[in-house]
C-alpha cells in the first residue's frame, strides 16, 4: 500500500483552479501596479516640467535685476558726473556774475 495517495481528478480541477485564480489575481495586482506607476511617473513628468517653468522664471528675474542694477550703476555714474560738472562751473560762473 502505498503512503502517498495520487489526487484524484476532481482534486486536480480544485487545485487548478486555485492556481489559476491565484494567477488571475497576481495579474489583476501587476496591471494595478503598472497603472499606479505610469500615473506616477505622468505626475513626476508634470512637476519637473512646473519646477523647470519655476527655475525659468528665477533665472529670468535674477537675468532682470542684473541688468537692472547695471542700468542703475551707469545712471548713478552719469548722474556724478554731471555734478561734478556743475560742481566744477560754479566757481567759474560766480566769477563771472
């Protein structure tokens, strides 16, 4: 007699279908995954485009305030030497007068 008794073929068909629902199942959870990931993976694409966007417009007002401060740097320039100018006509003109 032996110990081990084979299946018989309705425990066969049980255990088929438990494998297969098993399988069925870990297919549904590794599309759900794909799904979730590619979501993901969607919703990093659009922060790092909205973060570049961000750095764009930093790197532009930073560019602005440069350039600003330049303009402003030869204005003050400008602006001394016409003082010294009128600084250096004053005497020459109160000796005229």
């Amino acid at each position: 007699m032996p110990l081990l008794k084979p299946p018989t073929p309705p425990e066969l068909e049980e255990d088929k279908a438990l494998v297969t629902a098993s399988f069925d199942e870990a297919q549904r959870t590794l599309e759900a995954l794909k799904t979730e990931t590619q979501q993901l993976k969607e919703s990093q694409e659009e922060e790092r485009e909205k973060v570049e966007a961000a750095l764009e417009d930093v790197e532009a007002a930073v560019l602005e305030l440069k350039e600003a401060g330049k303009s402003r740097e030869s204005d003050i320039r400008s602006i001394k030497a016409d003082l010294e100018t009128i600084r250096e006509l004053i005497p020459k003109v109160c000796l005229l007068g």
